[in-house]
C-alpha cells in the first residue's frame, strides 16, 4: 500500500481503528499510543471494557509493528490486566509515571497517583538508546566511588552498576516529569489540562529510547499533537491520527508554530526518498 507515503508528517482526521487496519504490514518503528484510559466521562473516553479495547489496539500494532519495533500504551494501573496480550507483543516493563503534585484529595480510597505506560517489544527490541535518556545520579558521587572499590562490586556481577557520568538508567518509576500545570508553558489550553495534553519531556523520553532519527512513529491518538511536535524536533518521521477535527486544527496550529516545519525536516534528513523506499 504505497499510498501510505502521503500519511507520513500529517496528521489525519480519522477513526484510528479503520486507519490502523489499512497501514502495510510492519511499516512503523514504535507505536506511542495515548488513548482512552476509559475513567473519565469523556464521550471519547468512553469504552465497555478498557481491557479488551487495548487487546484489539495490541493485536492491530502488532501487525504494523516493524520487528524489534515498540509500543508504549499509556493506562491507569489495570489497563491490561487479564488480557492475554502474549500472542501479539512482549510486555518488556510497566513504566509508573509518578505525579506526586495531584491533589489527592479523595477520601473513600487512595487516591491515584500514577499513570502505566506499558512497554511492549516485537521480539527482541531493535532500538534502546540508554545514554539518550540517562537521568541524573540520586547517590552522592563520593559514597558511589568508595562502594565501588569493593572487590565484591568492582568484580563481581554488580560490575554494571558502576558510576556513569553520564547519569543512570531512568528505571519504572518515573517522578522527575511533572504532569502539566495552568502555569505550563507548553500547555495550548487550559481544557486539554489532564485529560489530553502530556508534557513534551515524557514523549521525548520514549522518543529517544525506541526510535532513531528518520524513524516513523506512529501516534493512532494525537490529540493536541504532543507526539508530532517532539518527532518533528527530534527528526524522526510520524503517522497521527485524531478523530476529533478540533483538536487536529490546534495540534496542525502547534506543529506551524514551531521554529520548523515539517517540510523542512523533511528535507533536512532525506526523509522523501527514504520514505518511499520504506513503503513500496
Ligand atoms: C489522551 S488524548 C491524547 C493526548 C495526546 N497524547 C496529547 O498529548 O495531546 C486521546 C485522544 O484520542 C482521541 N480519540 C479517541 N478515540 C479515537 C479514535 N477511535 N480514533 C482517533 N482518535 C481518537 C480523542 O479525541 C483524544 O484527543
């Protein structure tokens, strides 16, 4: 299907289940898929059973996944549970993100504090750029040093955890990127606070782990365009789709914004011509 060619670095006003069924078999790199979570009363939020919705989503990426491909599916904390996703993908980590700013004020239960994105491999994972989104160190460096001086550690199968300059491996837990705030520079509009708009730094930081420059992202729900505009500063290629024509207006309006545009991206990294290699 080479008229996939005229998707890449456009954003289309379409249901993302049909879109989906119509790419070419293993034509993307990774897959960021922020979707319904399925809790709030959003008419697109609004699903019977989340897990079975995200099941039929990991079934059709699969499918369009190139192998050692990547898929990171954004949920509350059961979004897969009970789902048999094995057949399709391999569920690589659960990744918190941690927001420890919510209000937590509710008085029935916990209140919520994270969100899982789940990280899912086709096959063995062709792309992990650990030194793109090493995080800084917590230890205090000279304590580290000394520990590594024990034998034990400095020999032995704790070898890999020695000091790296360059910070360390980000780990699950991830609480050093706050959700957005009203103050937020980036945020386009107050309503999309919450429910729609997720910080440039955390799709930045899946960005930089599973792709690689001139790669194609595919983002099945774009929203204001968050996925777009770091693919576009970090060029590498996207495919987005968004059902909702409003918000497609204000991601294209945010993607024109910015310092590039996508046509010059294009040409800076010779994406025309690799493209149309990649689908026909
Ligand atoms: C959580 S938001 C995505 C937010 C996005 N990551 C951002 O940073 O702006 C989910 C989006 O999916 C869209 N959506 C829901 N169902 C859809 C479908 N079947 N096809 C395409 N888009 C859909 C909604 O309109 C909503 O904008």
């Amino acid at each position: 299907m080479s008229e996939i060619i005229k998707f890449i670095n456009r954003i289309e006003n379409c249901d993302t289940l049909a879109f989906t069924d119509a790419m070419p078999t293993e034509c993307v790199d990774l897959v960021i898929c922020d979707g319904p979570y399925g809790v709030t009363g959003f008419d697109w939020d609004e699903v019977s059973c989340i897990q079975e919705y995200n099941l039929g989503l990991i079934r059709k990426f699969s499918r369009i996944l190139k192998p050692g491909g990547a898929l990171y599916l954004f949920g509350k904390c059961a979004s897969i549970d009970f789902i048999d996703y094995r057949p399709y993908l391999e569920l690589s980590t659960k990744i918190v993100w941690y927001q420890p700013s919510r209000l937590a004020q509710g008085r029935l239960k916990y209140t919520n504090n994270y969100d899982i994105i789940s990280y899912f491999t086709k096959g063995k994972a062709k792309t992990f750029n650990l030194d793109d989104i090493r995080v800084e160190q917590m230890v205090e460096l000279e304590h580290r040093k000394r520990c590594e001086n024990v034998p034990s550690v400095k020999n032995g199968p704790y070898g890999k955890t020695l000091f790296n300059e360059k910070g360390k491996n980000p780990g699950d837990v991830w609480g050093d990127i706050k959700q957005l705030t009203y103050k937020s520079k980036e945020l386009i509009s107050r309503d999309l606070l919450n429910t729609i708009q997720k910080p440039e730094r955390l799709i930045e930081r899946l960005v930089r782990a599973s792709s690689n420059a001139g790669d194609i992202v595919y983002d099945p729900f774009c929203g204001s365009g968050t996925v777009p505009v770091v693919c576009r500063n970090l060029e590498r290629r996207f495919v987005a789709c968004e059902i909702n024509p409003g918000y497609v207006a204000l991601a294209n309006e945010r993607l024109n914004g910015g310092k590039t545009n996508v046509a010059e991206v294009e040409t800076e990294v010779g994406l025309v011509e690799s493209n149309q290699m990649a689908f026909l």
